[in-house]
C-alpha cells in the first residue's frame, strides 16, 4: 500500500498488477528497512489514533492503543461534570499532537495548550494540527513539564509522560529502545523522575477541583498513588489488558 499509494480495496481488486523496476526497488528499500528493525510506523510516515490519521516521524512517539484510554477517561470525566462553560487542557508532552487532537475533535469547548521540550515534536504535531484543521483550537508550548504555564488555571492536565525506568531497558521492545526518542521513553533510573515533578506542576496549574490525568505503567502505579497521597479521589483504571493505565486524581 504505500509503495503503491493506495488503498488496501484496490490490492485485492488488483492481483495482477507488477511493479515496475522503480517501485520494486522501493519496496525492496522499505522491506530492507523494516527488516534490521525500524518501525512501519516511521517508514511510512503515518500512524492512526482515535480514528484519526498522525504524521509521525522518529522525533515523536508513535501513538498507540493503550493512550486512547488516556482520551476516554477525560471524556467520562467530563460527562460526569455535565455541562459547563469552556474547558481549558493541557497536554504534556504533547509529541505527535495524538491526546490534544483527539481532545479538541471530541470537545469543541476546550481551549488547549500543548507542551512538549522538544522543538521537532511540536513541528510535527503544528503538522497534524493543520491537516486536521484544528490549529485555531490548540496552542503550542515549547517547554519542560508545565514551569510556563498560569496557575489555577486549567481544567485538565493529561500527559503520557516517559514512565519506563532504565532498569527496565531490557524489557522494552527492540525496536522501541533502538528508534523511539529515547526521551519519550525513559525517565530516568526507577521510571518515575517525570511524574515526580509533573503531579506537584499540575496540582500548581490547576483550578480547584481541577484534574490529573496520566498514563503509567503497573510498575510504577503504586508509586503513583504515592506521590498523588494528597489529592482526591484518586484512580487507576486498566487497560483492555487488565494491566493498570491510567491514573486519575483531583486536586
């Protein structure tokens, strides 16, 4: 499909159809490609999240399954509110744009700030933000964690921050540790040095009854609900495969 441009429909609408010498020799690139490890994702450029199409390229994470629960927790959280006036998010760590965009198609009352420290992740979320005619909605932040942002100001902060310990490291797929931004993976020694200084930022940018929401790992969940001890109503959901995902608490 991508050597050829085209949809899955017309492969097998089309058996008999050769490539030519230039586009067997591309297909053969990609396969070589694809073969010492480099993920289809980043050969392709592309990757689907919530239904909708993301750019991606190796300056982001590439977007996966389990971050939608991160997208349908806010979503229950905001039906359980009711209605109310606009809402205001912040994404941190945006990378490819995946949960702000997702939250802007879902919310058209929710003003969004999307942060991220890396200047080329926000290039590509910029990107998708534009081809999902979104840009208006969302603004973008270049900084570490949420030290720029107003106090007392947000209704969400939703992050899929780096959550793996280096201790870790062998544990993670190949592909993962070979080509992912390592930055959008690891977080330091025990996998918690990221949500040690974003639960204290975001309980700082919040509004009062404001609310946190986190991917994590069943690693580190117990010492998640540690470090967020002085919030409330405080939660862990799992994900479709019952492992613990995605954290939730008040401020």
């Amino acid at each position: 499909m991508f050597t050829l441009s085209c949809d899955r429909a017309y492969l097998y609408a089309h058996p008999e159809r050769e490539l030519s010498s230039d586009e067997a020799a591309q297909y053969e690139a990609v396969l070589a490609e694809r073969s010492r490890g480099v993920p289809a994702q980043y050969i392709t450029g592309h990757q689907e999240f919530w239904g909708m199409d993301f750019i991606v390229s190796p300056a982001v994470l590439i977007p996966r399954p389990e971050t939608e629960h991160v997208v349908e927790a806010v979503l229950e959280c905001v039906a359980k509110d009711g209605p109310g006036g606009e809402l205001r998010i912040a994404d941190v760590g945006t990378g490819s744009g995946c949960i702000a965009l997702a939250l802007a198609k879902e919310l058209p009352q929710a003003a969004i700030h999307a942060i991220d420290i890396s200047a080329a992740a926000l290039e590509i979320a910029s990107a998708n933000a534009a081809r999902h005619r979104l840009e208006s909605r969302i603004e973008f932040h270049q900084g570490d964690l949420l030290a720029e942002l107003s106090q007392n100001y947000f209704d969400f902060v939703v992050s899929n921050p780096p959550y793996v310990g280096e201790s870790e490291a062998d544990e993670v797929q190949l592909e993962v540790r070979k080509f992912e931004p390592r930055n959008a993976v690891f977080a330091g020694p025990t996998g918690t040095e990221v949500i040690a200084r974003l639960i204290p930022q975001a309980r700082a940018v919040l509004k009062p009854s404001g609310r946190l929401v986190m991917e994590i790992s069943a690693t580190i969940a117990e010492e998640t609900r540690r470090l967020l001890q002085v919030w409330r109503e405080v939660e862990v959901k799992p994900d479709l495969q019952a492992i613990e995902r995605v954290a939730i608490a008040k401020k």
